[in-house]
C-alpha cells in the first residue's frame, strides 16, 4: 500500500510531507491523498503557500514576529522631550530680546555708534523700528536647531558621564603602579557637568554654524545683503561651502570656556542653592536670576575670543580679514588697546544676561510641561 502511494506523490508533495512530522497510522489513507492547491499552480502557487504558512506562524508567535517600533515611543522618549523643550525655549527667548542681538552684533564688530544708546538712535534712525530685528528670522531659524541641540545635548551627556563615573567608582577603578608609586586612575576630578557643557557648546556650533554666518552678515550689512536668498548666494558666490564655516577654529575655541564655564555654573549654583535652602527645585524667578548669573560669568571670561570670533567672520566685509584667531585679537589690541578686547561688552551682558536667564526659565518649565506631567522623573 506504501509503494502505491508514493508512486502517487509528486515531488512537490513529497518535499512537503518530508518537512512535516509524519502522520498517525489512522490519518495514513488521508495524508497519503495528494492534495490539490487551492493557491493555484507551479511555482507561484507554492510560493503562496509557503507565504500563507508563514502568516500562520506569526499568529502564532513564531520566530519570524517582528514589529518597528510605534513611532509614539519615539516622540514619547525623554531625549526627544529635551530637543523639543530646549528649540521652544530658543524660540520664545529670541523673539522677545532680538532687539538687543542686534546693538550686541554692531558694537562687537564695530559698526556704528560706540555706546548702547547711540545704536538703538542710529538703527531707528536708518532702518525704522523694524531695523531692531533685522535678520531676525535667521536668528530663529537659526536660534531653534541650536538650542534644541545645545542643551538636548547637555541633559544626555550629563545623564552618561553620570552613570559612567558611579560605575567607575562602584567597580574600584584601575591603579596603576610605577615602581614604589601607586596612581588611584579615580573620575572624581572630573565634572560631569563641564564635560556635557563643552560637548553641547562643539556639537550646536558644528551643526549651526553656518547660519551663525549669515545671521551676522544680514544684521551688519543689510544694504549687501537684502535678504536671505541674496545672502546664500552672495556667500557661495565669494567662497564656496568654505565661506559659510568663516571663523568656525575661533567659534570652537571660544565656545569651550564659555559653554562649559555656563552649563557648570548654572547647575552648580543651582544644586548649592537648593541644598542650602533645602529645596528640590526652583521658583522661575531663582531660575532667571541663577541662569543671568551663570550667563553673565561664562560672558565675562571669553568675551575677548568672542570679540577675535565676530571680527573674522564679518571682516571680509570691510575688505580685512585677520587669517587667524591669534591676529584678530593682536589687530584689536593694537588699535584699540586691551579695553578693545571688551568693546561691546556692556551690550553683550545687557542681552547675554536676560538671554540666558529666559531660556533657562522656559527650559525649565517646558522640560516641567512634557517630562514631568508626562511622569518622566527630572
């Protein structure tokens, strides 16, 4: 009976009934029948099947189960939370004190008028109100990526410098042995907070940068450069994909003492003050006044590569850009002598200080409205 049957199967059938277990001797009349595919014929109609079979398996939980991740757990996760918090915070921070960028630029490249007063005078007087805020809107195309970096940025590598250094000093970090002399290889001197602040200050910096450029260029010369478009296109025009990275060695220098000295000092002043208060947060007028301390202080100790920074990116416009950092700053002392080093420093607290004061504040409240209320823990 066996041999009947088998003279009976197709290959096909075969091959299928090989990669099954074999039937009880009940089922043996049943299973020996060739079965006819109701998939249809040839090759497509195995291939069908084989599908169908698949499909099957998946209802029942096989190996082959797999899903991409809901996209809700995406914008849901916590960093995402903080890009978002930090770009909202840029935004609303940047439309209220645009005004005082704009004195801030023209006095540190020295355009116009040398006191705070006689700049708003002199923009009103040429270019009306609307002067106040002009290239405004790349300041927040501009402000928007940058911040949501910036400080996304902090909160992450804040988080895993964090957790790296417990773990160093939870699992006894190495030692190393020189001779009679024992070196503890121990984190502790480390600040997580001063690594994460430099990290954000590089990584805002190289991904903006180049509208940091045109941002400038539209404040300061705004007959050259009209509007956006011209402004891109003049640009590449003069020097190429190179010319919208002028400046970018002195950017990053500057950057590290200030972005670091801000985020170190924020949160430190932040955690001293709490403690000795014995609070587990502040109020938004604490945030402010810590963050406008924290701005003002991080201002203060670079301003003079800030200086250096802004008169090579818009030197070319005057017909002499300093080749590097180091000239620009010997080119400001010796027409200006060291005081030039901080011209315009006055106008860059008087928008540094409330700049960084706001966006703390609105970070902080924004980071309160989708984290927390989210039950995401701070």
């Amino acid at each position: 009976m066996s041999s009947s049957n088998s003279k009976t199967k197709t290959p096909s059938s075969l091959s299928l009934c090989n990669s099954k277990p074999q039937p009880q001797e009940g089922n043996m009349a049943l299973e020996s029948q060739p079965q006819k595919n109701k998939y249809g014929h040839g090759v497509f109609g195995d291939v069908y099947s084989i599908i169908k079979e698949m499909e099957i398996d998946h209802h029942n939980n096989s190996t082959f189960d797999f899903q991409f991740p809901p996209i809700t757990n995406f914008l849901g996760s916590r960093e995402v939370r903080e890009f978002i918090s930090g770009a909202l915070s840029g935004a609303m921070t940047k439309a209220i004190l645009a005004p005082l960028e704009t004195i801030r630029t023209r006095m540190v490249v020295g355009v116009g008028s040398k006191n705070i007063a006689g700049s708003f005078i002199e923009v009103i007087e040429q270019q009306g109100w609307q002067g106040l805020w002009a290239g405004n809107m790349i300041n927040m195309l501009r402000i928007v990526p940058t911040q949501a970096i910036e400080l996304g940025t902090f909160e992450c590598v804040k988080r895993a410098m964090t957790s790296l250094h417990e773990k160093w000093e939870s699992n006894e970090y190495p030692k190393l042995q020189i001779g009679p002399i024992n070196f503890n290889l121990s984190l502790s001197w480390i600040s997580p907070v001063a690594i994460a602040g430099a990290a954000a200050g590089i990584a805002s910096t190289l991904v903006c940068h180049p509208l940091e450029v045109l941002k400038d260029r539209l404040t300061v010369s705004p007959e050259t450069y009209p509007s956006l478009g011209i402004a891109i296109r003049n640009i590449y025009k003069d020097g190429g994909v190179g010319a919208f990275y002028a400046g970018i060695s002195p950017t990053l220098v500057g950057m590290l003492p200030y972005s670091t000295c801000f985020y170190f000092m924020y949160d430190t002043i932040k955690e001293s003050y709490c403690r000795t208060k014995s609070k587990k947060s502040l109020s938004r007028p604490e945030m402010l006044l810590i963050g406008a301390l924290a701005g003002f202080t991080a201002s203060t100790i670079s301003f003079p590569l800030e200086v250096a920074r802004k008169r090579l990116m818009v030197g070319a416009l005057q017909g002499k850009c300093p080749p590097n950092m180091a000239a620009a700053l010997s080119e400001v002392i010796r027409e200006e002598g060291l005081k030039g080093l901080y011209r315009g420093w006055g106008a860059s607290c008087l928008k540094v200080m409330p700049s960084s004061g706001i966006t703390w504040m609105f970070y902080e409240a924004w980071k309160d409205i989708l984290l927390v209320q989210n039950g995401n823990p701070l």
